[in-house]
C-alpha cells in the first residue's frame, strides 16, 4: 500500500481515539505549532502531528508548567508529562499541578487523562513523600508478599495526588560495584529473586490503579556506569543477557506489565548504539522472544549520553524506528523537535504506517485504561 493511503488507514483508525489537526497543524519547520481548541463534533482524520503527539513524553524545569508544554497539551502534541522533585516541592504543590495539567482543554478524542510519570522506587528514588518506604533491597529481603502490599500502598498514594505511571519498578539484577547495587536499588542479586519481588510490586501498583513501567531494559545490573550521565557499555554476551538481565522481564511481560523503559547503554553483542535505538533488542528481544504487548518507552533522549548520537529529532525517530512507543524527553522543546521529526517522517513514508498505527494504539490503550 502506498504511504498516502497508508497514513489515510491509520488515521481512519485512529479517529476514534485521537484528536484532529487541520492540515497545517504547527509542523512545519521553523514555525510555532498553533493550539488546537477543542471541538467534540469535528470527525475529520488526525493529522501525522497528532499522531506524533501521541507518542510523546515531556519534562519541565521548576515548579509553573510552561506556556510552551500548556500549548502542546492542548494542541494534542504530547501523550503524558513526567515529573521530578523540583516540580512538586510538596503532596499539595503535587496535587494542585497535575490537576490543573489535566484541566487543560484537548482535541475532541484525546480527553482521556494525560499520562503522568513519576519516579517513585523507594530509598534514595522518590519524588514525593509517602509510600514506598523502603528501598528496593529492602523490599527484595522480605520478600513478593511485601512487595505487592508496597506497591498497593505506593499505587494509592501516587492515585492521591493524581500520577497515575510510576516509573518503576527496577527490574536490572545487581552487579557488586554497580551503581544500581550502590545505591540499594535492585529487588536481590539473583534474577529469579528480581522477578519474584519486582513484579509482585508492579502488579501491586496495577491493582491500586496505576501503570508499572519496569527498567531498564535489557538491564543496568551489570553497568558500572550511570547512564543518565555517560555513555555505558555492558559488554555481556547474548546469552548472558538472556539468561540473566532479561529474565525478569519474560516474568514481567507474563504477568500483564503496562509498560517497560528501554535503558540508554550500549549493548555491544546487539546493536553499537543505544538500546533505545536497538531494533533488535527493543523489536527483537522485548517484543518478539519475551512476547512483551505492552507501552515500550526510552529513558530520556536528552540526557548527555544519548545526546552524543543525535539531536533530539534524530534520536526520536532512531527510538522509534525501534520500536518504541512512547519517546521520553526531560524539556518541551527537545521533546516538540522529536515529533515534528515523526510526523514529517510519517508523512514521506519514512517511518512504517502500520508499526506507527500499532504504537500509537498501545499508549491510547494505555491512556484510556486509566481512570481521570
């Protein structure tokens, strides 16, 4: 099928779930992307950018959401917002600012909440006060029944105040003199131990209503890197990865996990680039022999070891010529760079339709799964 009809398919599909764009819908390059009011009657197709849109994540510095990030989610130009400490100071500051993000008008068809992400592992990973209160290691010591009693406890207190993904939990197994192991975030040293532990606390976290996403595929246990700040490579045969650092994820794709975070190393015996970048580890490995069905998300593409690869719209389309869904981006503006990228690609017939279509479907899915 030529691309043209291709994207003319999709959207069709899609129209269901998604907003709609008039044809110049803010993707032309060099252009400010104009707001898109909310129309419950309009029934033309959604545009490529808001197709895009849909496969987008965005971060903002400090503690007032920017006009730039308001305008994105009212125009249907980002699926969900992550949040870190900075963000929310307080439980209150937290509860006031996600409500007014999901009080922002959208395109008619895409009023399903925003995606809110959060990371909040417990230890020395947590971005507001409450459950979790332990760490990881220490949830790992006592065992599967206390971890999905903690990630109910955890799925309750972020429902509180409006978060409704948590980016966690920590599926990497821990390597002595790993920053994973140094800092008390793996659930034990074992993989059978990271699987019993780290999905009972995802599946807790499902049962109080809110998304797990297990990282970072397909494992940091064995990096003596931080990857948020380096390039690290993990230069462990395939079989070894298999054997061990993917292990919890068959478990975690097995037990209906919503969402998986792509890690930033390098996997040599896979792919030179990053893992993220990787079809044959997230397409391959993660979808294909795991049989994983669910959101597949990057770690940030704006952080300094991924930048060496690429601008953000390079690395966007890398991602998700991958395979990933949901592209990850810690500023509104890198993250608006990315898909302009993506729909200009979607257009040419750059990017595969139907895996386009397919992608986007997953985070709609994910999306309308969760309650307001």
């Amino acid at each position: 099928m030529a691309i043209g009809l291709c994207v003319v398919a999709l959207a069709v599909s899609l129209a269901a779930g998604f907003g709609c764009g008039t044809a110049a819908d803010g993707d032309t390059t060099g252009s400010s992307p104009e707001p898109v009011a909310p129309s419950p009657d309009r029934t033309s197709s959604p545009s490529p950018g808001e197709l895009a849109g849909a496969r987008i994540v965005a971060g903002f510095n400090g503690t007032a959401v920017p006009s730039a990030l308001r305008e994105a989610i009212r125009g249907g130009r980002v699926a969900g917002v992550v949040l870190y400490e900075e963000n929310i100071p307080t439980r209150g500051d937290a509860r006031r600012l996600i409500a007014s993000l999901q009080r922002v008008p959208r395109p008619a068809g895409m009023r399903d909440p925003l995606l809110i992400l959060i990371d909040q592992e417990g230890g020395l990973v947590k971005r507001i006060d409450g459950a979790p209160f332990h760490s990881a290691e220490e949830i790992g010591a006592r065992g599967a029944v206390f971890a999905r009693r903690e990630g109910r406890r955890t799925g309750r207190n972020l429902r509180s105040v409006g978060v409704n993904v948590d980016i966690a939990p920590v599926l990497d197994v821990p390597r002595p003199g790993s920053p994973i192991a140094d800092t008390y975030r793996g659930y034990g040293t074992s993989a059978a131990r990271v699987s019993a532990v780290g999905v009972a606390f995802a599946e807790g976290l499902q049962q109080a209503g809110v998304a797990a996403t297990a990282k970072h595929f397909p494992g940091l246990g064995a990096s003596l890197d931080d990857t948020d700040t380096e390039v690290g490579r993990i230069g462990l045969s395939k079989a070894r990865l298999r054997a061990v650092d993917e292990a919890p994820y068959r478990h975690y794709a097995a037990a209906g996990g919503e969402m998986v975070m792509v890690a930033a190393g390098i996997y040599p015996s896979f792919s030179p680039q990053p893992a993220a970048f990787s079809r044959a580890l997230v397409s391959g490995e993660l979808r294909h022999r795991l049989g994983y069905r669910g959101v597949v998300m990057t770690d940030a593409l704006d952080t300094v070891s991924v930048a060496a690869y690429g601008d953000p719209a390079e690395t966007g389309v890398a991602a998700a010529r991958a395979g990933c869904d949901l592209l990850l981006f810690t500023e509104p503006g890198p993250a608006e760079q990315a898909r302009r990228a993506l729909a200009g690609e979607l257009r040419t017939g750059s990017l595969d339709a139907e895996e386009f279509e397919a992608s986007a479907q997953r985070v709609q899915d994910l999306r309308a799964g969760l309650a307001p």
